[in-house]
C-alpha cells in the first residue's frame, strides 16, 4: 500500500515511450512491461502531430486508448499517459511535428532528479528509420536508450484493416480495455490510413 510521503516521492528512473497508438496494442503492452524491468514508472506519449507525417485518428481518441492500455497495465507497475505532445505544439507554428528530442528536453525540465531512459520500439530502432529522428545522435548522447524487442508480432495497420471491415480485435492483439473504447471510435471504421 503506498502512504503519501510515497506517493510525492519523485520516480528516479522513469522509460518514455512515445507512438502514435493508432490503436495500442499487445505488442505496445509487451514493450512497456520491457520498459518496466528497467524504470519505475512507464510514461506513455502518444504522438500529436507525428514526425513522419501518418495520419492517425484524432488525439482525444488515441489518449483515451492510450489511457485505457495504462489502465490495462496497472498490475503490471506504475504506468502513466502524458498529453506533453500536446502541450508542446502549443509553441509551434500549427501543423509541425513534434520531436523526440523536444519531448525527452521537457520531460528532463519537469523532472530533474530523475534519469529518463528513451524506450525504442522495434519499429522505430531499424536504423532506416532511426536515422530519420531529429536530432538522433544527440538523443544519444544525452539519454540512456533502452531498445525493446518484439516478441509480439502485431501491427496496429492490420487491426486497423479489420476494423475498417467492422471486425474487433481479438484479445491476443489488444489489450481489453482497448478493445471497449475501440467499440466506441466511429475513425477505424471509415478509415484507410497508414499510420501506426
């Protein structure tokens, strides 16, 4: 049971994930509790205006999936979703991605007596796609990198696919409470886009 003095105690290590969660899935469930062995707490970022430019179901909608896997995940350890993305194109001109390296330069602003390790899903460590990032050698160089393994092979494209053909996700690709608030999104349905 955790008393108060525990619960403004500053977390000393806490493993930033950001992605787009369009939907979240097992295989996000599955990095996060890697990110788990390493951290005390889990902070989830969903994208608001993805670097690389994939559509994505409106923000409200991913924070709330987002929101719910988090929730999936308390058993697990502590988990937590942050709209920092959000707050951060509030400073940019409308429509500009936001960067990892902005995210990580903030989130070290909000938290100076922790260390923030950068969670690097499978996708995004393929060094085609790693060499996209802004700034990536100084994400480097600055924060401590943790890359996930995939040890679940699901895709949020093909979930989206068969929500566009008004099928649910098993369980075995998302996790259940996404699964309930997927029942709710009107997007997948209509939608073809290519974003993860």
């Amino acid at each position: 049971m955790k008393t108060k003095a525990d619960q403004k105690r500053p977390h000393t290590t806490i493993a930033v994930f950001g992605s787009a969660f369009n939907p979240p899935h097992c295989g996000h469930e599955d990095v996060i509790q890697q990110a788990l062995e390493h951290a005390d707490l889990a902070l989830l970022v969903p994208s608001y205006c993805h670097a690389f430019g994939k559509p994505m179901a409106p923000f409200e909608q991913r924070l709330a999936m987002t929101e719910a896997l988090a929730t999936d995940l308390s058993v697990a350890g502590e988990v937590r979703v942050s709209d920092i993305e959000r707050t951060l194109s509030k400073h940019k001109a409308n429509g500009k991605a936001i960067y990892t390296y902005d995210v990580l330069h903030a989130l070290d602003a909000m938290n100076p007596n922790t260390s923030l390790i950068f969670v690097l899903g499978p996708d995004n460590a393929k060094p085609a796609t790693w060499n996209k990032f802004y700034r990536a050698q100084d994400i480097l160089n600055r924060w401590t990198i943790r890359e996930a393994q995939e040890r679940i092979a699901v895709r949020s494209t093909g979930i989206r696919n068969k929500l566009a053909q008004g099928i649910l996700p098993t369980e075995a690709e998302c996790p259940r409470m996404v699964i309930e608030r997927l029942k709710t999104i009107n997007y997948y349905y209509h939608s073809e886009d290519e974003g993860e």
